[in-house]
C-alpha cells in the first residue's frame, strides 16, 4: 500500500539518529508505567463518556488515509476535535515522539506507531494499557499475527491497522520467456533464479543488497524466533534453526551473485521492476498498491502467488504495518482510546480499506467483495484471494526485540558487510547478534546471545 512505501522510502534514517532514540525509551523515567497515575485508570463505559463529552486531541500519523479518516470522525462525534500533525515518516517520525515523551510534554494524544517499533516505546512505559478500557474483548476480530503485534509484556497498546502477509510477485511475462514455473518451495525458486540468469545475466530472480525487515521476515518464515524479551531479559539468537533454515537458501543466492544488489525502493528498482530486470518480490500484502502506483510499465505483466516454502506446506510471515497507541501524556487517554477504537474497530477501517491498505481485520479478510475483487494491473487475478490465504497462515510465535529500530540501523554495518562480499550471511548474523548484545547490556537489559 502507498503509505507503506513512503515508509519504506524514509524509514532508513541515520544511525545516529536510532541510537539517540534508544538511549532516550530506555532511559526516559517521565512516563514509568506506574499504576499510581489516576488518569490512566478507565473502564470500557469511559470511552463511550469520553465521545459523548467531546473534547480536543491530537494525531501523529504519516498514511495517505490520516485526514480522511480523520474528518469522518469528527463527523461521526461532532463533539470532538482532532488536531492530525503529519510529524515525519520513519524516524523524524520517531525521534520526534521520543524527544516529547523524554521532554515530559508535547506529546500528540494518539500516534501511530510500526508494529517493529512499538515494543520500544511500550516497555519503558510512555503508552497507555488499553485493557483498563476493555479492548482486549476485540481479539477475535484481527489475525492472531496481527493482535500478537500490538501486545509488549502482558499490555495490550493498541489496535492492528493493516497487515503485511508475505505472498511471492513474479513478473509472469519474464516467467512465461524464459520457461520459467512459479517455485512451490525455495530449492524451486534458486533453481528459477540459476535458470534466468544463465539465460539472461542482466536479469536477476529478486533484488537483495541486505534489509534488515526483509532478513527478520524471512527468517521468521522459516520458523525462527531468535528474540524474545521477558521484563529486562532478552535472548537474541540469530543462529537458531529458522535462521540456519533461511541462509542455507538465500547464501546461494548471495554467493552466486544470483540476486540483484539495486537498492530497494531506488529509482533504479521501480525501473527494474518495470522492465523485466527483477523477476519476483517476495514482500508483504501493500505491494499492489505501490506497483498501482509507481511501476506503471509493468501492468499487465505481474501476478501473485503464495511464498515458496521449504517443504510445501503453506507458511509465511508478516512484513510491515502498524497500530495506533495511546500516548501516557494524554489530558483525556479515554477520548483518545475512543478514536482509536473508532479508526481500527470501527467505521474508520472503511477509510482506510478505501486508500489501498490491506486489512487486519478477519471479516474484511473475508468479506466475498474484497476477496474476490479482480486487479487489471495484475492481468485480471483475483490476487487477494491469494493475499488473504497467506494472512492465515503466518507462522505463530514471532516477537521483536524491545530496540528493534536501533537493531535496524546497524544491519548494515554488520549483515550488510556480508551482502557487500558475496559471502554468507551466517558471518554477518553472528555480528549483528554481538552488537546488539553489547548494546543491549549497555542500556541495562540483561542480554544472553
């Protein structure tokens, strides 16, 4: 979807900038979690006071679909004012919310927040438990990937907005050229991308020059669940079995150069999408909204199939979306818990489906008009009958680490070392671990890795 890849495009900010941010979540003590703070005690009927009452708050968002939403709430409950700030993608987005959480004011009321980033700012306890308000009710109507993802500790933080389920793109033009079949499983696909580069050494089966949401994705594809947090305990493991799983097949692809190194979300990838230089994208679920968008030249050409497995059997991963959490600054957390309600659980999902994002809800997931909708852009498919399909089958157990965006802006530094030598990436995932080991012992996590 549109507002994932400007989130892709800016979310890489400097490493400086990450590091700044999480010396700040975990060292801020403005915004402690503590049950002594009067305010943050609420009830379900709060929520429905609260809207009824009305009152002014204030929303950070960065997706296309923010003001509509935004003036259709406002619609809906003429009492309430909503003051939507576009504060920054990625981490302007971030670093921004940090300073105000560690200043002790200026925090936005209600601010969306990755699923990848929302850890970081709930364990210091800047967010506030929406179970007080009795939103742990609302599991059933979200996928268990998605409802898993707005949880840190044993609190709920907010709402699933979309979902990002992994499904395999291929260029079916290039496939049908170079005889290629579309891969059930990751043996099948390195044996396309050996094919199609023998045939054509200037195409190339995916791109891969090392991304750090891409590796977590691919891994936990595999079965790997090398983080996990428990209070101040973290494991890290990028060696455990699911990550072994993953570089068995994706270091032949490294080491045989049979990946092109164009960066991600470069004008030079939306050209090679365009042209048949990329042949498939294993991504998440928003992807035709970004091809819609800005790989014009190659409509007609694609399609969607399900991820390629390692035995066959359906599995997959989550890749990107985001929630909307409660900011423990807020002068009316019951109002704000109300409008997030409204976005995620209510009318608002409509106005969000509305601008190309994909759901996390299960009744849109299942509802015959989305399903069956057929895309001109990819030759007439039905493709979220696809897109649906891998929505339930994401692989079960996932967590992220509580300094996930500093984790990210070292990849580089680390795995990316391994992508920039055609070695395998076993090397650099030993290094990253020992960096984010180090690091996290020094911002008082007891870290075992």
């Amino acid at each position: 979807m549109k507002s994932f890849q400007r989130r892709r495009l800016l979310v890489a900010g400097t490493t400086i900038a990450a590091l700044s941010l999480v010396l700040a979540a975990c060292g801020s003590g403005n915004d402690s979690g503590s049950g002594g703070d009067t305010k943050q005690q609420g009830s379900p009927a709060a929520v429905d006071e609260a809207l009824k009452a009305g009152g002014t708050i204030t929303y950070w968002s960065w997706t296309p679909s923010a003001q509509a939403q935004v003036t259709a709430f406002e619609k809906a409950y003429p009492n309430v004012k909503v003051n939507y700030v576009n504060a920054g993608t990625g981490n302007d987005h971030y670093t921004k919310l940090q300073n105000t959480i560690k200043a002790g004011s200026g925090a936005p009321d209600v601010a969306q927040i990755e699923y990848q980033a929302l850890p970081q700012f709930a364990l210091p306890g800047s967010l506030v438990d929406l179970r007080q308000y009795g939103f742990d009710q609302f599991e059933s109507a979200y996928t268990p990937s998605t409802w898993a993802a707005v949880h840190a500790g044993e609190g709920l933080f907010g709402l699933p907005q979309d979902s990002g389920p992994m499904a395999l793109f291929y260029n079916k033009e290039v496939f049908d050229k170079y005889g290629l079949t579309v891969p059930k499983t990751w043996d099948e696909y390195i044996a396309a991308a050996k094919k199609l580069h023998a045939a054509d050494p200037k195409k190339f089966i995916t791109n891969d020059s090392g991304d750090a949401g891409f590796t977590t994705s691919m891994i936990w594809q595999a079965g790997g669940k090398p983080f996990s947090t428990d209070g101040k305990n973290v494991t890290i493991n990028l060696a455990d079995e699911g990550s072994k799983k993953w570089t068995s097949e994706w270091n032949q692809l490294v080491e045989g150069g049979l990946v092109s190194t164009i960066p991600g979300w470069s004008d030079a990838w939306f050209k090679a999408l365009g042209d048949g230089t990329i042949a498939t994208l294993p991504t998440g679920a928003w992807m035709p909204g970004v091809m819609e968008a800005s790989v014009k030249a190659g409509a007609g050409k694609w399609r969607v199939a399900p991820m390629p497995t390692y035995d066959g059997q359906p599995v997959t991963a989550e890749n990107g979306g985001s929630t909307q959490a409660v900011l423990k600054q807020s002068a009316n957390p019951a109002l704000a818990a109300g409008f997030v309600r409204w976005l995620n659980n209510g009318d608002g999902v409509k106005t969000f489906l509305a601008s190309g994002g994909f759901p996390a809800t299960t009744a849109d997931l299942k509802a015959p008009e989305f399903v069956g909708k057929k895309s001109a852009y990819f030759g007439g498919q039905a493709i979220n009958e696809v897109l649906t399909g891998a929505a339930s089958t994401v692989a079960p157990g996932w967590s992220y680490l509580p300094y996930q965006l500093y984790a990210n802006s070292i990849f580089g530094d680390t795995v990316g070392k391994s992508y920039q030598a055609k070695s395998g990436l076993d090397g650099g995932l030993k290094a990253w671990q020992d960096a984010l080991v180090a690091y996290g012992n020094q911002q008082g996590f007891q870290v075992n890795g």
